[in-house]
C-alpha cells in the first residue's frame, strides 16, 4: 500500500513537472537532495558490486577449469611416469 502512495506521487510529480508539484519552489530541500544522492549511490554501488560478484564468478570459473585442466594433465603425466618406472624397474629386474 506505501508503495503504491509513493507510486502515485513520483507519478503526479512527472506529470505536472517538479516545481509545480511542489508549489513552485526552488530546487530540492537538503533532505531531498540526500535522499536522491543516497538512492543514486546506494543503486550504483549495488549494480557495481553485482558486476563485481559477476566476474569474480567467472575469473573463479575459468581459474578452476584452468587449474582442472592442469590437474588432469599432470595426473596423466604422474600416470606415465609410474608405468615407466615400474616398466623400467621389470626390465632392469629381467636383467640380472
């Protein structure tokens, strides 16, 4: 219900333009200016963080398939390297 007030009175205020919603006075009162600086800061700075929180998702993404790839290739390196020690430890073996 307060939303659908405030609704109703941003609305009134565009259609009959600022200064004669206002009566005709000036410029904004200081607690209306603090209000619009802290709605403007407060929304910028939120989308600002979304975008933030966005690439640190995407950074953590690529890093974590990056360090996947990583992993898997030098599992399949260790993999290798033990079939060829034991292999090379048979073949020395063999030779006695």
């Amino acid at each position: 219900m307060a939303l659908t007030f405030q609704r109703d009175h941003v609305l009134d205020a565009f259609t009959r333009g600022y200064k004669g919603w206002r009566g005709g006075a000036g410029g904004r009162t200081a607690g209306e200016r603090s209000v619009v600086f802290g709605i403007v800061v407060l929304g910028s700075g939120m989308w600002l963080m979304l975008l933030v929180c966005l690439a640190f998702v995407f950074l953590s993404l690529s890093v974590a398939a990056y360090c996947l790839a990583v992993g898997w290739i030098s599992f399949v390196v260790w993999v290798g390297m033990m079939v060829c020690t034991v292999l090379f430890w048979i073949l020395m073996g063999q030779r006695d």
